[in-house]
C-alpha cells in the first residue's frame, strides 16, 4: 500500500501548457475584435466611426436635437409651388425590355429604364414616389443632382426606405442643367441592377443649339448589354448635317468604354457640367465611370450616312437612317486631365480649409460579426469609418488613393468636385467637374470643391457590392444630425446599400 503525498505529484509539463497559453494569446484578441464588430439592430452612421477635421478647427459632432440641426429640415422652400410634377410607381415584377426579352426585376410606372424626367433649369421638380410591391422597400437618390440633404434618398440616413402600399414626395430645384439619373439606395446593389432607375435631364434656360438630343442609357440585364432597354443596338433618327447631343449613362458597376463610327465627336459635358472648349475626337474612346454620364456631340454626314455610338462593344447607339460599319474599340482614350481649355473655377484650391485623405485598401476582419476580406478606408474596416467634418463656406480638398487590386468608381453626394491632379500630375484642360470618380489600382487623385450644401452625405464606392462591403465612409457638416438609422425599424428595414 502506497501512501499519496500530495508532494509529490507531478507538475504540468509547459511542453502542454504552452499550446494552450498561445492559443488563448491567438483567440483572445480575435474574439474581442469579433465582438467590437458586431452593430445593434439599429444604428445611427453618426455613433460610429471616428471624426476627422482634415487639419481644420473644431465642429460640432450633432448626434440630438439639443447639438444641431435634422437632415429633415433640410429641404427647398416649402411654401414654393411645384412648376413640374411627376409620380413614380415603384413594382418588383417580370417585364419585357424594349427589344421584348422578358427578365425579373423592378420597374417604375412599368418598364425598366424608368420615365426619363426633362425639365427645366430653375423649375421646382416634385416627385411622388410610390411604392406598390417592392418588399424591402424603396427610395430615390438623385445622382448628381446636388439636392437638400432631406431630398437625397438614403434609407436610414436622409430618410426611411418607403415601405410596400406607402408613398414619399421629393422636392428640389433643378439648379444646375445638365445629364443625371436617379436610383433606388435602398438594398442598392440590389435593387439598381436589376432595373429600378431612371434619366433625368435638366434643360438650360437657353436651349442648347442641337439639332437633336438623345438618352443613351447602359444597362445590362441578367448578363444582357443594353442601351436605353433594347439589347444590340438601337436606332435613334437625325438629318444629314444635324448635330445631335448623345447623353451617355452608365448605371452599371464597372466603368464603361465608348466610341463613335461614322463622324469625329467632341466631349461637351461630364457629370452634368459643360466642358469649357472641347475639341474633336477622332480614334479615341471615351471613359463612362459607374453612375457617371459623358454628353457627346456628334454632327451627321451629309451623304445620309450614320452615326454609330458603341457603348463597350456589347451595346450601341445607331444615329439617322444610314448604315454605318462599326470600329473595334479604340486603344488610346480622351485624357479628360488635359481635354478642352482651362478657365476659373471660382475659388482657390491651394487656400483649402480642410485637407482629407481617402485612401483605399483591404484588409481581413469582422463586419458585423461576418469573417471576410473586406474594402477599408484609411486603414479601418466599416463602420469605423471616417467621418470628414467641415463647416459650410470651406474649401475642401481630397487626396484619393487606390492601394487595391480594383477600379473604384467613387461617389460623394450633394457637391460637385473639380478635379486638380492625377497621380500628381496637374490638370491642364478645361475644369473637370465629377461626382463620380473611377480611381484605377495604384492611382490617386486630388480633387477639391466648396461645401456649399449642409447635410450628411454618403462618399462612397459606386461599384454597388463594394459599397455594400464597406467601402463608404460621409461627409459631415457641423451641427447637423440626423434621426434616421440603419437597420430594424417598426415598418422595415433601412439598408442603404
């Protein structure tokens, strides 16, 4: 019989304790960071992230009423009456394309594209959006179209998506004439591609000198290229001699490739604003960004002859009654950094109040408790995102950075921006004014604008998925807030991309 000496026994060998040790090292921390990502059912963009004052002074970070302003307050003049009306009736449903393939999506007042809106500069545009059976309900953002904050169209931030039997009326004025679309930004990288857009055009007081003027909207259905719904090519009249403005819209996720057989084109206008002396072209495409627009002008021959206006080499545009034989796409592209003539741009980019850096990249993490290898922006996986202050009246400039593998068409909503350099190379052309932006892997760009227009605005990567995965980041007044979240809701859900 032995007798057990608890002094005896054996210590644990470190040759067993050491895995674990390093183990419970390992986890830990990836446990807390998986905890750190995980968002409530609803949230407001203002909670998260972190400010940053582009080296500018101090703002007010409104998250109440008792810091601020509401986004809902920000809209045109009520008491205005509305010099042009439309109602837009949203529905999830099966539905022909103009050139009579049928596919499943959305429409609005029936078909895909929607109505192309045109009114005039200065008009009160009021639209009632209707929503008869899109289940995860529905907005309209107005891209390009610097709109009040209110009027801007994304659920959980500027408004709550309108639910199934319900309707929400938008009211602006239409500024600045030009080439624009609208768009659902509810469940966006949804909903948009699968049909729930529209044109809209906004006329100068003084109409442009043209002998016609057409809508060439991309848009590829369920792997089918289209231009304006018909796949293949679509015919547009015109009479010898004439010269015909061409608005190009690309509402897909990529950047888009156009050329011209038949005639010399000049760009006369990108992202809604006229280019200031532009030239002919001849044996160059020209670049679309993702929910960019490129107006083109061509002039018909006179022998009766077409036009013939490609859109990737999928889709095109045919101009007139004559027959045109089509070119293969051109190598080299309008370099639009140094297309047309310069002029003033109204203020001094060089005397900037708030210098911010978007820089572009990846990096694995947790988005809501979900693994992935997820878009970052200057270092942190969303919704740690950057939120870019300013006051109203500052100069504001960006240095934008693609550090990734994939061309990022961004967006910044409710302002313009005048484009200064590329990778560092100074713009010598006519001012080049974007709201949509492809940024090519490796490149950067500088680019600056007034903050002229108060609200919380989305500055995001128009490549809707890449949206959807975290690459969006906003632009934030001082003392403004907003009572919208994102997430669950009594009558839905808000979920802007």
């Amino acid at each position: 019989m032995t007798t057990d000496n608890p002094g005896s026994r054996r210590r644990p060998s470190w040759r067993l304790v050491a895995p674990i040790v390093a183990t419970l090292a390992l986890l830990t921390p990836l446990a807390w960071t998986w905890w750190q990502s995980l968002l409530p059912d609803h949230y407001s963009v203002m909670e998260f992230g972190y400010v940053d004052l582009g080296g500018g002074p101090p703002v007010t970070h409104a998250l109440s009423p008792a810091q601020g302003r509401s986004v809902s307050t920000l809209v045109a003049d009520p008491e205005r009456p509305a010099d042009v009306t439309y109602t837009l009736t949203a529905r999830e449903q099966s539905f022909h394309l103009a050139s009579g393939e049928r596919t499943d999506g959305f429409t609005i007042n029936g078909n895909s594209p929607g109505p192309t809106l045109r009114v005039r500069q200065g008009d009160l545009v009021e639209v009632h959006l209707v929503n008869a059976s899109v289940p995860d309900g529905v907005t309209l953002h107005w891209h390009g179209v610097d709109v009040p904050n209110a009027e801007d169209g994304v659920a959980g931030v500027t408004q709550d998506a309108v639910p199934p039997g319900k309707t929400f009326t938008y009211r602006f004025v239409a500024d600045h004439p030009g080439t624009y679309w609208y768009h659902s930004h509810q469940v966006s990288h949804q909903q948009v591609r699968k049909g729930l857009f529209g044109v809209l055009v906004i006329e100068p007081h003084r109409p442009i000198r043209s002998d016609g003027d057409v809508v060439a909207v991309s848009h590829v259905y369920d792997g089918k290229a289209t231009v304006n719904g018909h796949t293949g090519a679509a015919r547009v009249g015109a009479s010898p001699g004439g010269t015909v403005r061409v608005r190009i819209i690309n509402t897909d996720n990529g950047s888009l490739s156009a050329w011209v057989s038949g005639s010399s084109y000049r760009v006369v206008a990108v992202d809604g604003y006229d280019l200031n002396g532009p030239t002919p072209v001849s044996g160059k495409a020209v670049l679309v960004t993702a929910g960019g627009r490129v107006d083109i002008e061509v002039t018909m021959p006179t022998d009766g002859g077409g036009v013939r206006v490609d859109l990737g080499g999928a889709a095109a545009l045919l101009i007139g009654d004559g027959s045109v034989a089509a070119k293969p796409q051109p190598t080299a592209f309008v370099d639009l950094l140094r297309y047309g003539s310069p002029t003033s741009i109204g203020f001094d980019p060089g005397d900037a109040d708030r210098q911010f850096r978007y820089s572009i990249g990846r990096k694995p993490g947790f988005i809501d408790g979900r693994p992935g290898y997820w878009w970052s922006v200057n270092g942190h996986i969303y919704p740690d995102a950057p939120m870019f202050m300013v006051r109203e009246g500052d100069i504001v400039s960006f240095h934008i950075e693609n550090h990734t593998n994939a061309v990022h068409p961004m967006h910044l909503h409710g302002h313009h921006a005048v484009v200064l350099r590329r990778n560092g190379d100074r713009a010598t052309g006519s001012p080049w004014w974007i709201d949509s932006l492809d940024v090519a892997p490796g490149d950067s760009y500088d680019i600056a604008f007034v903050a002229d227009n108060p609200g919380i605005w989305m500055d995001h990567c128009h490549n809707l998925p890449h949206a959807a995965q975290g690459l969006v980041a906003h632009l934030v007044y001082s003392g403004i807030y907003e009572p919208y979240r994102v997430g669950d809701r009594p009558s839905g859900t808000n979920q802007p991309e």
